[in-house]
C-alpha cells in the first residue's frame, strides 16, 4: 500500500507542545511535557506515522488492504498477520461479552441504514435481507486462518482507533519518557501528567454544537474513551434513530444514550466499556455500575 502522506502542525501551547494532525476521520493531538522541539517533532511524526498505518491497514474504505482481503475472500481460508490476529481475538472477545451485540460483521446494515437526517428508516423486508449476513459465529477462527463466508463483511473500526492510541503511546515510550497524552478524536491515553500539580485537563462536552462543557476533568495516567450518537442519526416521525445497530435485529438500540464516557487504564479497555455500555441502552449506567470505573453519561 503507498504510505499516506498528511501534513502536521506542530506549537508551543505554555509548557507543553502540541502536535496536531488528521486520521482516522478525525482530529488527532499529542501533547508532550518536553523543551526539546528537535525531539517533539519526531514523536508529532512518529504518532502520525502509525495513526495513518493503523488507519491503511484496516479501513474499510480501502480495496487493497488485510480487511478488503477479508470481504473478498468469498469463503476461502486466509492466514493473517500476527497483529489482525491480535485485532480478531479481541474482537472475538466483545462479542462473547455482550452475547453478539458486539459484531464486527454487522457492518453490511449500512446498505439499509444511511442515517441521512431527511432520509426515512429502512423497510423491515431490506432489512431481513441482511440479516443472514451477520453473526461472527458464522465464521471459522482458527488462528492464524480465518473464513469468512461468501457474502459477509467485517469492519474494524468499533476497536482500530483506540487500539492506535494505546499503541501510539506504547511506541512515543520507546523514546521519551516524559508526561504525554495521546488523543485521537477524544479518545486518549496518558502515561502521566506533567508534574503532581499540573494534570492534564480534559472537558467533555454535549456534542450538540453548543460547544457547552458540562465538566472539566483531571486526568492523571491512564485512559478516557467515548462512545456517542450524535454526530449519526436520523428522525422519523418525531421518533430518533441513533447509529448504534443491534445485529441481531437490524434495528438502533433503543433508549440510546447521546454519549458515554469511560475512564480507563488504557484506551482499549476504556472504549470497550463505553460501547458495551451503549449497547445496553437504557441500562447502561447499570452496566457501568457494575463494572466499577469511572463513567459520564449524557442523554
């Protein structure tokens, strides 16, 4: 695959720097405690690097990437990399957790749901089409071989980008040790803050285009993922249908929340809870309860 090629902006914000560039369909900043701007260049370049290798490698939007070698295999066995391997086992795991709510197949329904806000739901008749299409149980994991049966896709995106801020940082550690926060579309990870008095300050907002923040928090180490429907959803008939899919249904979840917030030790872990969490609708401050973290929770 030819390397992405994207601009990135680097400036002096107090006693930090901040780098700043695109991925992943988002925003993308690393922060970094250092005074070295030879040394923050390279980490801004380093992080970028890999957000956008990540990003080649398992975009559904590509044709000539591992996930395009997936949905084209047409029921055949393939041998993936160590690090899919690692991506489809996790991926395994969400669904076993949330009894298949958690489906990396079920991205086909987006033939049915376009969540354009004029655009009316799908007919039930488009919908039952599609259905036989999902349910990761209907394919064969035998690591590293992996058949996908004719007709079926997978999309990595519910677990790619959190996975490229923890791995983000894990390499940024190889070469400084110094306080940094990674923060991918507000999904970030920190291995501290820049001293015992100074944490990074998070703001997390309604995302109704308010700019609001409801609440400023303090974070220290560890990791903040969201979860949201807000930016995707359409209204019929006075009723609103977010973008978080049951798979097993073909139809939203209902009772969504508009955003939950987790905090976490990593990025991964944090994401995790806060889509299982959206998945359970009504009952997702019970779930978060349950697990014993940190959570915020608009609706």
């Amino acid at each position: 695959m030819p390397a992405i090629n994207r601009p990135t902006q680097l400036e002096r914000k107090g006693e930090v720097w901040l780098g700043q560039f695109d991925a992943m369909a988002s925003g993308c900043e690393l922060l970094m405690a250092i005074d070295d701007e030879l040394l923050a260049q390279e980490l801004l370049q380093l992080s970028a690097s890999e957000a956008w290798r990540i990003e080649e490698k398992y975009s559904r939007y590509r044709d000539d990437n591992v996930v395009a070698r997936i949905n084209s295999c047409a029921g055949n066995s393939l041998r993936l990399d160590a690090e899919t391997s690692q991506l489809l086992d996790f991926a395994y795991q969400c669904y076993e957790l949330t009894d298949g709510l958690f489906d990396i197949t079920s991205g086909v329904l987006r033939q049915a749901w376009s969540f354009n806000p004029d655009s009316p739901p799908p007919l039930q008749e488009t919908i039952d089409a599609l259905l036989p299409f999902i349910g990761l149980e209907k394919a064969q994991w035998h690591s590293p071989e992996f058949t996908l049966p004719a007709g079926m896709q997978i999309d990595l995106g519910g677990i790619g980008k959190e996975y490229a801020v923890d791995r983000t940082l894990e390499l940024l550690l190889r070469k400084s040790d110094a306080a940094m926060l990674v923060n991918f579309g507000g999904d970030m990870v920190c291995n501290r803050s820049p001293n015992a008095d100074i944490p990074w300050r998070i703001g997390i907002d309604k995302n109704d285009q308010s700019n609001r923040v409801d609440e400023l928090l303090e974070l220290r180490s560890g990791a903040l993922a969201t979860s949201g429907s807000t930016q995707r959803y359409l209204i019929a008939a006075g009723k609103r249908y977010g973008h978080v899919l049951n798979p097993t249904t073909g139809w939203p979840i209902k009772e969504l929340p508009l955003t939950v917030t987790v905090a976490a030790a990593n990025c991964t872990q944090a994401g995790m809870l806060a889509t299982f969490a959206m998945l359970q609708g009504s009952g997702a401050e019970a779930f978060l309860e349950e697990q014993d973290v940190q959570f915020w929770i608009v609706r």
